[in-house]
C-alpha cells in the first residue's frame, strides 16, 4: 500500500495491511467491517480527485526533468566529441560521436535521461490509472445511494 505527498506528488510507502482471507469463517459484523460505508467511498472519491488534480503537476515536472537530462546529455556527447577532436584529428565527426559514448560523463548523462524517462512513463501511468481509480469511486458511491435509499 502507498499514500501520495500532497505536495510533491511523491509515492510514499506504508505498511501493507493484514486481510482476512478465510471469508466463510467471518460473521456478519466482520464481513460488514471489510465493506466501505457510503461516507468512506466519498472520502475516498474526493481524495482521488485531489490527486487527478495534483497530476498534471506532476507529469509537467517529469517532462521538464526529462527535457533537461536530455540537454545535458547532448552537452556531455559533445564536450566529450571536442576532447577527443584534440586528441584525434584525423577522425570523422560521427566516429568521434561514437567513441564518444563511451566517456563517463555520457554514460552518467544517458543513465540519467533513461530515470526520467522512466519516471515520466510511471507519471502517465500513474495519471491513467487515477482516473479508472475516479470512474471506479463513481460507480461505487453512485451503487452506495442506491442502496441506501
């Protein structure tokens, strides 16, 4: 289980919570405890909204951080291209480009770019399944007056 930081958007883990899997030696009371109340469902609806809110925060701070790992590893490839265009004159600019891949800095730069690519992948993933989560709380809370009525 995993709660979001309000203010960074941010996965924070919790403790995973035991659950009761032998349903057929439950009673009545504690089958009902297993179920939300129609207050719960709300609750839970409106914290779903309020994290579908936080989301395009969140998935315009991956991109920007996606943009810069990018930039920076076009300036690593390149500072690394000039160095060895020093170093080895009589080569091509695309076989220095190449060789140059193998510098640290781009590795680092690469690696870097690579996490926030992922991390802006997890972001829309994150954003898709908060709106099934929104249409799910709908469904249940609109079923929830039904029955209470």
């Amino acid at each position: 289980m995993s709660d979001i930081d309000p203010m960074t958007g941010e996965v924070v883990q919790r403790p995973l919570e035991v659950v009761a899997v032998d349903i057929a030696a439950l009673d009545e009371q504690e089958l009902a405890q297993l179920f939300p109340t129609p207050v719960q469902a709300a609750g839970a609806l409106l914290k779903a909204r309020q994290a579908v809110a936080r989301a395009p925060y969140a998935l315009r701070k991956a991109k920007e951080k996606l943009r810069a790992a990018e930039r920076d590893l076009k300036l690593a490839i390149a500072r690394a291209t000039l160095e060895l265009a020093e170093q080895f004159q009589g080569m091509s600019v695309s076989e220095r480009s190449k060789l140059a891949e193998a510098d640290t800095r781009v590795i680092d730069a690469r690696e870097t770019a690579d996490m926030a690519w992922i991390e802006l992948e997890y972001a829309k993933d994150w954003d898709r399944a908060l709106g099934r989560d929104v249409e799910l709380l709908r469904s249940v809370n609109a079923n929830m007056r039904a029955e209470t009525k």
